[in-house]
C-alpha cells in the first residue's frame, strides 16, 4: 500500500473541520445543521467559464430540529469518523461496504436502511467538504470501462510502477480504467481524437475492425451511463493530451443523456462537473436525422421516451439548436434506433462508411 499523503490529510482535516462545526453549533446552543444544494433540474445553471452545468443558488437544509434531519447528521458523524480512520490507516473501502458497515455500529439510529441513503451521504460529504469520494479512498464497485487506443500510459499498483500501451500490451478487451485515474501518467501518444461508445457491443465490432488502429482513435467504453472514472479520464485525454472527444450512442432519449453526462455533467454529481465533464465533447449519433437517412432498423417510441423527450426539451443541457432539432425530429418520426442499426448495411459499414462521414462532417477528421 502507498503511504499517506498531503491529499489524504487534507481530506481528513477538511471532515474533521465538519464536525468540529457541529461540535462548535452544539456549543453555543445553536441546533446544528449542514446545507446542501438541491439536486433538481431546476436548480441547475449554466457555468460559462467552465462550460459545464452546476448547482445553482438554492439550497436544502439538514437540521437536527426534528428527529429525521438529527438521524441524518448523527449518520453523518459516524461516516465522518469511519472515513478519518480509514485516512489515518491508508485503507481504502466501497460504498456497498459502508452500506454493510453501518450494522456494526453500536447506535441502530446511525445505521442505514439501505445503500441509496449512504451513497447520498457520501455524496452530501463530498459538496459541503470540496473533497471528492476518491479522496475520502471510497469507490464503487469496479464499472469494467476500458479503453483501447495508441496511448502509452504509467498506472501504480501494488508491486510500483508499470508502463503499459493500451494496444500493444493489452488484450481484445482493452485497458480497464482504474477507479481513481488520477493515478495514471500520460507517458506518451499517437492518438488523434477519442471516441467514447455507449455499448459493448459496438465497441466490440470497432475494435475487431481495427478502427482503432486506422484512425489513430482512443476508444472508450463508456458501458452505459458512464462511471466517474470513465469521464475523469475522457476530461484527462481531452485536458492533458488536447484530443477531441466524441460520443458514439443509441439514437433514443436515455442515450442523450449519456452524451450529456460526458459533456457537461449530471444533476446528481454537478458539484463535480468541472472535474468531470468535458465540454468539447460532441455528438455523432445516432442522430433522429441518421434514422432517415440511412433508413434503419427502428422501434417506436414508447410513452416514457417521449416524455423523456419533451422533458430534455426543457433541460438546460439540451438548449442549443442542434438538440432542439433533433429532438423535435424524433417526436416526428416517432422512433427510435440502436448503434448496431448500423449492421442492417454490413458490418463494416459503421467503421468504413457511417464514421469516416461523420466525423468528417464534424471537422474531427
């Protein structure tokens, strides 16, 4: 294991400066409380310097004057002091643990009912502390994203430093992107954009026709809605190496939105959009106008995707008008399609065809 660094004792100090807080609130006969902001759509703005959506001014308030906001905070003391020993001995747990974690403590009040609740804290912990999950050594369950691209890299594992090229020295399934991929060097490169592709699927059918050798392309694997790790390292690749970032999805309203997690962040983590998100990014498809032209395959659009629909009608992530457009086109054809639609035209269309022409159009190529 590494040995405890500046990172991990700031994290510590800034948790143990919240309870402090509470500590100091008690003291002066204050009834203590933490303030959030509210995670709606609503309260959602624009950052224009950054280029990412986040948290606008309105805020929640978690108080201990009634008995569900003090069963909140006492939650929140007893995650606090976990996480400051787990600092203090360089360990490191996953929210699924500190779901099961919360059983062995000595109060039934401080234990959660399920791991939703203690994912939220966690999160609640993250805004009102300027420290992210990452810092505080929680991680999820591994999201198996990989990448697979001309990239040379330098990761730390528990034997030192390893070197490893994301072609050369990886199999068909690619690199898998560690959860915490600050911790990985960019070494070296001959990429010229990256590619993020919402399926395994289509990620499977690029990579087995070389695409990624023959465009120089850094494919990510965003499988589904993307981890954090998978849009922290997609920011990186764009930051660090100043590569284009474009997003390969279903062309259905679900699929919009995994684009707009990557681009400009989500509702639920927007107190890290500009750490996560990568504003660059743009859209290849699949586009409503795709579906037309290239005549595919297609389901219709059930009642949740147009309400989903009209609901990103009013979304602050989907104000410009090439979204209102497309969304206005797929209200009018009434259907939707997958990636490998592609495939009814040959399965080499979608590498030799279909992306050379977007991206092409797009000025990536």
């Amino acid at each position: 294991m590494s040995t405890n660094t500046d990172s991990d004792a700031d994290a510590r100090d800034r948790l143990l400066d919240l309870a402090a807080e509470f500590y100091d609130q008690f003291a002066s006969g204050d009834v203590p409380s933490m303030q959030i902001p509210t995670r709606t759509k609503s309260n959602i703005e624009y950052d224009e310097e950054h280029g990412v959506w986040v948290y606008g001014d309105r805020h929640s308030t978690r108080s201990a004057n009634n008995v569900s906001g003090a069963k909140k905070l006492l939650k929140a003391i007893y995650v606090i002091d976990f996480l400051a020993q787990q600092l203090d001995q360089d360990r490191s747990s996953t929210l699924r643990e500190l779901y099961y974690l919360s059983e062995s403590w000595d109060l039934d009040a401080a234990q959660f009912s399920d791991q939703d609740e203690s994912n939220q804290l966690i999160e609640d912990l993250e805004i009102v502390s300027d420290v992210t999950r990452e810092d505080f050594h929680m991680r999820p369950e591994e999201s198996g994203a990989t990448l697979m691209g001309p990239l040379h890299l330098r990761e730390q594992t528990r034997r030192g430093e390893r070197d490893i090229h994301c072609q050369e020295d990886v199999g068909a399934g690619g690199y898998q992107i560690p959860n915490n991929p600050d911790t990985i060097e960019f070494l070296d490169h001959s990429a010229d954009f990256v590619l993020c592709v919402e399926t395994g699927g289509m990620r499977d059918r690029l990579v087995e026709n070389g695409f990624d050798e023959a465009f120089n392309t850094i494919v990510v694997h965003l499988k589904g809605q993307p981890a954090r790790a998978t849009r922290r390292i997609t920011r990186r690749l764009r930051d660090e190496l100043d590569l284009p970032v474009v997003v390969f999805t279903d062309g259905d309203p679900w699929s919009y939105r995994i684009f707009a997690s990557v681009a400009y962040g989500s509702i639920k983590s927007a107190h890290l959009s500009e750490y996560l998100a990568t504003p660059q990014a743009q859209f290849i498809g699949i586009q409503p106008t795709d579906i037309v032209e290239y005549d595919l395959p297609t389901d219709p659009l059930s009642k949740s995707d147009v309400n989903a629909l009209q609901s990103e009608l009013d979304d602050p992530r989907f104000q410009s008008d090439y979204w209102i457009e497309q969304i206005e086109r797929q209200l009018d054809i009434e259907k939707k399609a997958e990636q490998q639609a592609l495939a009814s035209r040959g399965l080499d269309f979608v590498t030799d065809t279909y992306l050379p022409e977007r991206l092409s159009d797009m000025g990536v190529l």
